[in-house]
C-alpha cells in the first residue's frame, strides 16, 4: 500500500475501518478521510461505550436508544476480537484528518454534534449518496406496483423502508404513520410490525387507513 500512495502521490486517501491509513497518510503528507456510510447513529454508538442492556450509553444524545439481546450478541462480536472491530473503528475515527458520514443535518444533526465532540474534529455530510441506477440490473416491477406508481406525477411518491432488523415501539409506528399522513403525499412504507403487534395493520392509528385511502 504504501509504495502505491508513494508512486501515485494521492492529496486525499478515503478509507473506512482500516485504522493504520490516518498514520501511514500523515508519513507521505497525505490528508486521510474516514468515510462512513452507515448512519451517524451507528457511528455515535461507537463513541459512547459502556452501554448496558436496556439502557441508553452513556453520554449518547439520544435518550430513546438502548442495546436489546439481539444487539448485545452482535455487539459482543465486536469487541471480543483479538485487536476488536471497535477499537479499530475508533481509532479510525479518532485519527483522520477529515470524517465524513453519508447522512444529512436535517436528520442527524445533534449525533453529528456529539461525533465531533469526542473526535474533536469537523464531520463533513454527503447526504444519502444514491448510487445510479443500474438498468440492466433492475428487475421489472410487479405490474400490481407499476399500475399503482403510474397513478401518480413522477416523483411524488415518498418510500420508506425500514428493513427486516428494525422493530419500532408502537407510539414510534405510529408516529411515522401519522407523519407521512401529515405529507399530503402518496407513500409505500416497508416496515416490520412493532413491537407487541403480529401484524403492521393492527398498529395503525385509529382511521389511518380510511384518512389515506387511494394514496
């Protein structure tokens, strides 16, 4: 690696958990960026150690977040490594010239704040980074979706995805639920029901469905 920078004499190494770049940069005057593209939340996680189950880390900006059991076994394998995967990232962290996260102020700003209280460094934001579209690789819609896309102007749509790993409390559901009713807009919502429901519908504020019927 290092003859490689030698020879191409980079201004700017990227890099995201390789803890030794930051040092090997600074040898050939070389500013080094850890880039990140998880969420700042994440990100933040690793700067506040020493949570316990149930209860939010210390020092973490939100009062709301806490490690469950299904956290804590992933977590474990982080930590418990011979040179862990956490100290790696902080060191990381801690050693760049520049950290940048693939996120936005508009909804991770205090986390940002407290990131670069503890690096003691500027966090620059890219926001989402959308990669292009890879058309040969697009699969054709279903024609339920397309019918139901086509209804509506180009662009309009909100789509929100939470993915198969995140359980929200009930109020929390609904209070996504209620938001996107607040867009006036059409939306698609991929989300697992919430915690102590068996299904999504069962979840729904009172008149929801009925309030958003055809969007």
């Amino acid at each position: 690696i290092e003859a490689k920078v030698r020879a191409l004499k980079p201004n700017v190494i990227f890099f995201d958990f390789v803890d030794w770049i930051p040092e090997m940069a600074k040898k050939f005057g070389v500013k080094s960026v850890s880039y990140q593209i998880v969420s700042a939340a994440f990100v933040a996680m690793f700067l506040a150690p020493g949570a316990e189950l149930g209860f939010p880390p210390p020092g973490y900006p939100s009062s709301k977040v806490a490690l469950r059991g299904h956290d804590a076994n992933l977590y474990s394998l982080f930590v418990s490594t011979r040179q862990s995967f956490f100290d790696r990232v902080t060191t990381g962290l801690k050693n760049c010239d520049i950290l940048s996260i693939r996120t936005c102020a508009e909804i991770e700003a205090t986390l940002c704040g407290f990131i670069e209280r503890q690096c003691q460094k500027k966090v620059l934001l890219t926001g989402p980074m959308f990669p292009a579209p890879q058309e040969k690789r697009v699969k054709p819609l279903e024609d339920r979706w397309n019918h139901w896309l086509n209804g509506f102007e180009p662009g309009s749509v909100v789509f929100c995805a939470l993915g198969t790993h995140c359980f929200l409390e009930k109020d929390q559901f609904q209070e996504l639920c209620l938001g996107l009713e607040l867009t006036g807009l059409p939306f698609l919502v991929r989300a697992m029901p919430p915690r102590g429901s068996s299904t999504t519908q069962e979840a729904l504020p009172e008149g929801f469905e009925e309030r958003v019927k055809g969007r």
